[in-house]
C-alpha cells in the first residue's frame, strides 16, 4: 500500500541501526513507529481499503514454520523483510531527486520518517478513524515491545513483582501495562529523575542507580530492588541494553526469576554463571515483545480505551521539521516518545 504518513514515533532503533550499517548501505531512511492514511492498495493486498488508518509495524512473510506457530517477530525472512534496505526482489523504493545512488528504505517495511510509505498487508493494523494516530505511532514497536513482553512473555500474577531497568518509551509501556493488570508490585531503575516520576506516576517505586555511587547507605541497586520486592524480583526486563545493568537485573531476581533482556546495542553481556545455575534464574531476549502486531496492536488499542493502557502522555509531538530537536531531546531524556507529524 502507498501510505500518507501522518505521524511517525521514534524508537531508540532508530538512532542505533544507522550507526551499525555498512556504509554501502548508507544513505538509508529509516522510521518503523509509521501511522497514516491508505493512499493506494496493491492488487495482492486484501481487506484494507483506500482511506483506511493504519498503525505500520514489523514484517513477516506469515507463511514460515515460525509465522505459522504465530511467532512472526522470528520469521525466517525477518533481517531481509525488515533490515536490508529494499524489497525481497532487491529493488529500492526510492532515489535520490538528483539520480546520484541509491537510497536504502523499507526499513520495517516502511522507512516511515518520511511523507509516504510503501507498506504492506503484513505490517499494518487498519484502526477505528476515530483514533489520534499521533498516540498510536508507538503502538508499531515501543509500546507494543514493553508492553508485549508483559502480556506475552511474562504473564505474571498480580503478587509476582517486576522490576524495569530503563523508564524510557519501552519500560514504562510496560509498567504502564502491568499496573494496568493490576501488578501490585513494580519496581523502575532509571537515572533521569523525569523518567522515575513518571513510573511513580503509575505507583512503581523508582531506584536510582546514581545513589550507589552517591549515598553509601543506599547500597547496590540489586540489593534495593531485593529489598522492595521482598527478596528479589519474579522478573526482570532490561531496555538499557548496557552490559552492566544486565548483570544488575540478574542479580535482581528471585531463584527461579526471569530476566527479558530488550536493549539493542551491546554485543555481548555478561551472565553471573554461578546466580545462574544456583538459582535457576532464566535469561532471554524478545523481538518485540512476541507480538504479532496485527493480534498486539488491537488488544493494546482496546486496553488503551479501557483506562488500562494510559501512554499517552508519553509521546511528545514535533513537526517533522524539527526531527533534529526531536532526537537530541530523545537522546538528552527530556522526552520519553518524540513522535513527528507531517501535517497535510
Ligand atoms: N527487543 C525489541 O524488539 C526492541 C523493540 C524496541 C526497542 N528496542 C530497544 O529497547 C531499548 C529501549 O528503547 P527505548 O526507546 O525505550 O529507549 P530509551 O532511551 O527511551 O530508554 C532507555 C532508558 O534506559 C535508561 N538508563 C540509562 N542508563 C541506565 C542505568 N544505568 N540503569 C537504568 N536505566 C538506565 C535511560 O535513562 C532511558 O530512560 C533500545 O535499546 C531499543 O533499541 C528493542
Ligand atoms: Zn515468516
Ligand atoms: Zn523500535
């Protein structure tokens, strides 16, 4: 489909793919957080009509061994669906107005940091018209990330107590959700005090990392967070993807525990061997929460309209002029979701 964007979040990924392609794949426009209007339909595509809303999200082919168990985020054409730069044919979407080399787009199947997206049948969820699409950007991947992990791969009780390190636009969607669910115990570990406020905001008790070092009462973070979760967390979710906080988060956990560990960006980290086997703790990643955005993505919309998913007061609007503000506020933490809007 040809897609009118009108509004585009912007997801860590965004600033941290760039800086891992090869050079040859550079120029590359980037933007997977796309919402907008349908412009055009392919013949292939069924059930989306032109003038449809549509939330853009990941692709899948939705014909592998994966896709069909419904873990698309694992699709065996995922890195070419989403990352290489251009369509599986190996055709690009777009050219420079001047005709002096190439562009690498469909970026998740979008490049949506842009006036126009090709997307496809796949990635994108048709929503109620009535809905802002400036608050459901971050449906596509941050949102639907935090949030996912929660619902899919945590499914805690309500007495089973989380901790969160890293309050940004992927932590507190899923502290937002798990208060939702009624979690009684959430605990979020971030050093911008902005950020810890707005997870207190939810009624998560905030850890700042910065007092180890500060107040040598405080102690160790791990040590805080056993203390407010009565000796240690059920689950961990890392969106800092800094080696050490990983470690932190291990240490966090009750035996048994689980830690999701979401970040991009490290190579590697580093697991306590010994916490590990004593404990039996569990550590794993999560593409995108393990949604299927076209199964995600509605049921967060519906708990959104049922008070149980509040985010909207997490996403900060820029025109798409001052894109340049909007990541240097991202960066700084002064805004948790910059979302861009390209107006008429
Ligand atoms: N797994 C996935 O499918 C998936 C999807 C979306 C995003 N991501 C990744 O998730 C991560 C989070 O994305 P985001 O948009 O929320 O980014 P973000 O920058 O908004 O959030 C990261 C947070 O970590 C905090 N932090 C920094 N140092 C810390 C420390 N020592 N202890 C605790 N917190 C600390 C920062 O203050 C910030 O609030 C990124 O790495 C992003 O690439 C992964
Ligand atoms: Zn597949
Ligand atoms: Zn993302």
């Amino acid at each position: 489909m040809l897609v009118r964007v009108v509004a585009t979040g912007l997801c860590h990924t965004d600033l941290t793919v760039p800086t891992m392609l090869p050079q040859e794949m550079l120029p590359t426009v980037v933007g997977h957080e796309g919402t907008g209007v349908v412009e055009r339909v392919g013949s292939a595509v069924a059930g989306i009509e032109v003038g449809d809303h549509v939330v853009m999200s990941f692709r899948s082919c939705r014909a592998c061994e994966p896709c069909k168990a419904g873990d698309v985020g694992y699709c065996e054409q995922s890195l070419l669906l989403n990352y290489l730069g251009m369509r599986a044919d190996g055709s690009t979407t777009m050219r420079r107005a001047d005709g002096d080399g190439t562009v690498f787009g469909s970026f998740f199947g979008q490049s949506s940091l842009a006036r126009h997206a090709l997307a496809y049948a796949d990635n994108c969820v048709v929503v109620d018209k009535a809905l802002d699409l400036t608050r459901l950007a971050p449906f596509a991947c941050g949102f639907q990330t935090g949030a996912g992990t929660v619902l899919n791969v945590l499914d805690p009780s309500p007495e089973e107590p989380i901790v969160v390190f890293g309050a940004g636009a992927v932590g507190l969607a899923a502290i937002a959700v798990a208060r939702g669910a009624g979690l009684e115990t959430v605990v979020a570990v971030d050093p911008v005090a902005a950020r810890r406020a707005l997870a207190e905001e939810y009624g998560a008790h905030a850890v700042d990392p910065a007092d180890e070092t500060a107040d040598e009462t405080a102690g160790p973070v791990e040590e805080r967070v056993k203390a407010l979760t009565g000796g240690g967390a059920a689950y961990a979710i890392d969106t800092t993807a800094l080696a050490p906080v990983v470690l932190q988060a291990q240490r966090s956990l009750r035996p048994r525990g689980l830690l999701v560990a979401l970040g991009l960006g490290a190579a590697e980290y580093t697991i306590d061997a010994i916490d590990l086997l004593q404990s039996g703790k569990i550590v794993r990643s999560s593409i995108e929460g393990e949604a299927d955005p076209l199964v995600t993505i509605p049921e967060l919309i519906a708990l959104r309209e049922a008070g149980r998913f509040d985010v909207d007061h997490l996403v900060t609007t820029y025109p798409f002029e001052r894109i340049a503000d909007a990541v240097a506020d991202a960066k700084a933490g002064t805004v948790v979701k910059p979302v861009l809007v390209w107006g008429e």
